[in-house]
C-alpha cells in the first residue's frame, strides 16, 4: 500500500454495503444496469477505432491481445463485458467485498477477469502498465483526484487510451443527482454520491494533461426520464465521458 | 453403457431446443450475426423435409418475409412461393364480401403462401450455407435433450447420446407441447375449440389470380390460399377446412370419390374442377398461452409459448417476431459483450413481446367465436360489419397492416 490512499475510507465502506446487490438488474443498481449498455457501447467504438479494430466487431473476440486495467470495478458491470469482447482484463477496486462478489460472479459466469483488492497506486508502483484504462464512475468518489489521475496516467502504455466517466457539478446535477436521482427515483442508494465531489469536463481536462495525457472527445449521457433510456447527447451537464489518450 | 472418457462441453452463447421453423430461423439470425449458437432437434432433418410429415402451408406476411430475407433464408425459397395479391372474405350463404386488395396499401402483396416443407428446405439450406461460412453454428440433429440445468451464471445441457453443453441461455422453441418449457415447471392455459384444422393440398382447373378465399361456415373458417402452379400437378391451392372435431375423424377417413364430392360442394366452382393431392392432415385446434415466456436462463418463443386459432394466419409469423425480436436483444448484449442469458436481455425480450401475443391471441379467438356461428341475428350483425368495413378504407386499411404485420413496435428484422 501506498503512503497516500486516494481513496477515502467512508467512500469504501458505503459501497462495500452495497455489494451483495450489484448484479441483480432489478435491484438497488437498476439505473447502474439501465446506463451500461450506453457507456459499454461508446468505450467499444471508440476503443475500435483507436486500435484499429473496427472491422473486427462482429467478430467473436475484436479486442483480442490488448490489456485493460478497470479501476473501481464494483460488481464488475464494465469487467466482464469487456473481457468478452476480447481484453485481457484486471480490474482492481478499493472495496473488499466488490472484488469478491465480482470475482465469484466471474467464476460462475465462465469469463476469466483478473480481480484484485488494491489501489491504482499499488499497481502504479508495480510498473505497470496497459493499453487502456478505464475510470468510469470513479473520479466523483476520489479523495485526492490529481493524485489518482497520476497514478492511472502513468500505467496508460504510451499509445494508449484512458476513458473517464463521472457527473458534473453544476446547478442541475446538484438538483438532479443528488435530489433527482437518489432521492426522488430511487435509482441508488441515499448517500451514494456527494455532489461537491462531483468533477467539471475543464477539471478533468486539466489533471490529465498534468498526468501526461491529452483529452480528446467529451460526451454527454442523457436520461429521458418518460422513456427510462439513457442516450449520447452532447450535453455535459450531467453525466459526461471524455477519451483520452496518452502519446 | 460403455464408459468412455467423457468430450469437454460444447460451449456456446445460446442452446436452441427445437429446429422447426421458428428454432431454425433464429439460429440463423444469431449465427450470421457471430453469436455462437446450437440447434438441437430431435429428428433428422431430411424426415421433416419429406411432403408426408408437414402437409400444411403458411401464409408468410410481409414483416414475417422481412425476417426470412434478413436471416438469408429468403432467397432459398423465393422461387417457390406464390404471392397473395388479394383476399376476398365471404360469410355463409351471404353475398356481402369483404375484399382486401393489396393496391389500397401500396404495391407489395399482402403476403406470400409456401408448404411449410419448403420453408423448412430453405432454413436448412440457410444453415448448411452458415456452417460451410464458418460461423459459429452446431447443429445438432437427430439428438435429444435429457436434462437442462439453469443455474445463476449459465445452463447445461445433457444429451441422450451423452454429450454435453454449456449455454448462457435456453431458447425452447420446441412447440405446443414443449418438454422443454414442462421441464422449468412453467404452466400453459388451453382452450380447446372442438374443431380439427383438415389440411391438404389440391389441384385445380381454373387459375386462382393470386387471391385467397375465406369462406365462414356455421363449423368454422374454410379457406382456399394460393400456392404456386406444379410443373406436373398444375394450378394448385392449399385448404384449410374447419371442421367439429367430433365430425373430422369421418370426413378425413371418407373414400376418395365421397371426400371429393364434399369438397366441391364447399368450394363451389369458382376454380373449376378441383381433385385433392396428397394425402389428408387433421390438425385439433385449441388456443394455448403458456404462463410465463420465461424462467432463469430460459425463454420460450413461437408455439411453446403460444398456439393459436389459425383463422387469421398469425401462428408462424408470431413466432417470426417472437424470435425477431429475441434475436435483437440477444444480438445487441453480445455485440456489448454482455450476459446474454442475463436478466436483462429476458425481461427486454419478455416485455416486447408477451403483451403483443396476447393482444393477438384475444383477437383471433374472438374472430373465431364471432364467425363460428350461425345465429340468424349474429350473422346479421356481422354481415353488416364486414360491409362496414369494406366501404371505411381507413378502418379497412388498418385491418390490412396487422394481417400483414406492420403494426407495434417492429424488431429491426422486420423493417427490412
């Protein structure tokens, strides 16, 4: 372990609470579930494109040969999809009992994903490094978040990818995420996020450049509440994904 | 038995039990689409191929032909269908007609009749053209499944034989009395009509245009749908006569010459001369919805999750959507590299099309009830509303859509 932890240990224990609950589309994660299929779909098309595979989508395994570090996996929602699709997968998560559930549920699902309880800052110090990283719904729960973006900047392989997802910090997220979604919808847990931890696009963009990486696209992930469907728009002032990539 | 060492299981996304023409189609739509797939059938694929064992025929509507044509079968049967260009309604003695006529809607035919035997040549051509591709397709026929266990991360399969296999999801496609969807303990509710679908094939002087006739009589619907001309038989059509099941043991047991006799007498003469060709079919009708269209891993599509009245020519083009809709999803979560055996892609597909089957399943049996009947002051009733009908054009024209199945929400299959 490292002398810094990034992550806070209140952060931790809230969502190892959760965990035994991920994987039940019906269950306290329903919204997690909803939104997947959106945020799976643009991480596969633009990773396709950046490595070239394209033409392989259709395929079994299009991503087959390249590595992909998934830090703060949860249950494993992003994990195993991704495994399938081809990546040599691990995917680490501060929370004990997530990379347990999520371990156990690989086994039974027949997908072979390496889960680890560590920090990227562990690994980091490994020296390792991937093809692609992937911090989805992450940075919104990060204590120190230049920090964290250090450590996951430096295991992006040079020609490699990083994808981050979070939720902005303005007026309507305050509004939405915090009253709309978790008390109003249900959709998570009370208390699941904290609104001034929530990360503005120009925030992000800054701490990556710092971390040596060079942001690219920003999309914005709209839900329509009277279709219950997420979809790709190009407004950020919710949830928002940003590629980036390191040269 | 003698012990040998057992293969490793075949694994695969989705296990199809049942390779008729439903089973057989949506192995089609996942394999071309590298969902890697098996079929499993218990009979061997040239049996169900020969004219003896199926004698019926479908009428394929338009979105049904969507889907033959998106899963490639389409082009292997193309040239042996005949297309329907008009359809002309009639009641009892009445004389008021309701007559579809496909110009009212656009230039398309309102559908297309083909024996269920080339449908199912076509499937299997389709198949045989997968598998030579190399795509991930086994297809397993004869074989027989001897357990199933659905578990929470995935299914497994036991063959007769002893084989193994290992299945994200279990598709039953294996037809109204679907060991497979009695094995998971899931219910069906049945309606039994007291009345045998007689099938058969006939050959006929005069041409038929393009045009099928259904004829309402007190025992229930009698109709004339057109197949294509036989280099040796000539103009042909394919019956479907209703009759009191009480009744059709007799009538399909009747000499050549009596049967024959009872037959002009039914169809009038309209088409000249008529002889019957081939051998005769009893089919009892019932109306069966099975209680859920799903169980862990486990979805239920075509007959094994609903049957019912052929009056309205909905059965395989039910199935059609079924497994048009099914394959979306399926398609969509692999292609993500999600669970496809997983909760979500079920309750997707079960939301999408229970509420649909049950509409149309409402609508035939009441349709069958409706005409199924000779009470002077219903037939009355009817007799105006089916006027009514011809002279709303709008009303007409909806009517005209859902027999082509263009209405609801439409998998992309169907949009061709």
């Amino acid at each position: 372990m490292s002398a810094i932890s990034t992550a806070s240990p209140e952060e931790t224990a809230k969502f190892a609470a959760m965990a035994d609950s991920w994987w039940d589309p019906e269950g306290k994660f329903k919204p997690l579930h909803k939104f997947n299929p959106l945020r799976i779909g643009y991480v596969r098309d633009r990773l396709a494109e950046h490595f070239g595979r394209t033409d392989r989508l259709e395929g079994e395994t299009p991503f087959e040969g390249l590595r992909l570090l998934d830090v703060g996996c949860g249950g494993g929602l992003i994990a195993e999809p991704m495994a399938r699709l081809g990546f040599d997968v691990t995917a680490i998560d501060a929370g004990e009992k997530n990379v347990k559930i999520a371990a156990l549920h690989a086994e039974q699902s027949g997908v072979k994903v390496d889960y680890r309880h560590c920090l990227p800052e562990d690994l980091a110090e490994e020296g390792k490094t991937y093809d692609v990283v992937l911090i989805l719904e992450v940075v919104e729960h990060v204590a120190d978040l230049a920090h964290f973006l250090q450590s996951v900047g430096r295991m992006v392989r040079p020609g490699g990818a990083l994808i981050a997802a979070t939720l902005n910090r303005t007026a309507k997220s305050l509004v939405m995420a915090k009253f709309g979604a978790e008390y109003v919808v249900r959709w998570l847990p009370r208390g699941t996020h904290d609104w001034r931890k929530f990360v503005k696009p120009s925030e992000l963009t800054d701490h990556m450049r710092h971390a040596g990486l060079t942001p690219g696209e920003v999309k914005g992930m709209t839900y329509h509440p009277f279709a219950d469907s997420w979809e790709m728009t190009g407004d950020l002032s919710m949830n928002y994904i940003m590629f980036a990539t390191k040269p | 038995m003698p012990q040998t060492h057992p293969a490793p299981p075949l694994d695969v996304d989705v296990l199809i039990v049942g390779g008729g023409l439903v089973g057989g189609t949506l192995a089609a739509a996942l394999a071309q689409d590298g969902v890697s797939t098996a079929l499993i059938d218990t009979e061997d694929p040239a049996t169900l191929t020969a004219p003896a064992h199926d004698g019926r025929a479908s009428a394929i509507a338009l979105a049904g032909q969507k889907v033959f044509a998106g899963t490639g079968i389409w082009p292997h049967m193309a040239g042996h269908t005949q297309p329907i260009e008009d359809i002309r309604v009639s009641d009892g003695p009445s004389l008021l007609f309701l007559h579809y006529d496909h110009r009212q809607i656009g230039t398309e035919p309102l559908g297309h009749m083909a024996e269920n035997r080339i449908i199912r040549e076509a499937i299997h051509a389709r198949l045989k053209e997968l598998e030579a591709a190399g795509k991930p397709l086994a297809w397993l026929a004869p074989a027989r499944v001897a357990e199933i266990r659905r578990e929470a991360g995935g299914a497994r399969a036991r063959l007769d034989d002893g084989r193994t296999l290992t299945a994200r999801l279990v598709v039953a496609a294996d037809g109204r009395g679907s060991p497979t969807r009695t094995a998971a303990g899931i219910g069906v509710r049945k309606y039994d009509y007291h009345q045998t679908g007689i099938v058969l094939t006939i050959g006929h002087e005069k041409p038929h245009q393009g045009c099928a006739f259904e004829h309402f009589l007190p025992a229930g619907p009698f109709a004339v749908l057109p197949l294509p001309d036989d280099p040796t038989e000539g103009h042909r059509s394919s019956l479907v006569w209703t009759e009191r099941s009480r009744l059709a043991p007799a009538i399909l047991k009747l000499p050549d010459d009596a049967f024959q006799a009872e037959l002009e007498s039914r169809i009038g003469d309209f088409l000249g001369a008529v002889r019957p060709l081939g051998p005769r079919f009893g089919y009892p009708l019932s109306l069966q919805h099975a209680a859920a269209y799903h169980a862990r891993r486990l979805v239920l599509v075509g007959d094994a999750a609903h049957g019912m009245h052929p009056i309205a020519g909905q059965g395989m083009n039910m199935g059609l959507r079924d497994i048009a809709a099914l394959a979306q999803v399926v398609v969509d979560s692999h292609r993500l590299g999600l669970d496809v055996g997983g909760a979500q892609v079920i309750t997707d597909y079960v939301r999408w099309r229970r509420f649909d089957n049950m509409l149309m399943l409402a609508v035939t049996d009441g349709l069958n009830r409706l005409f199924s009947n000779d009470m002077a002051l219903l037939r009355t009733a009817r007799d105006l509303g089916m006027a009514a009908v011809d002279k709303w054009p709008d009303l007409k024209r909806l009517f005209m859509r859902h027999a082509m199945g263009q209405t609801g929400t439409l998998p992309r299959l169907m949009r061709g």
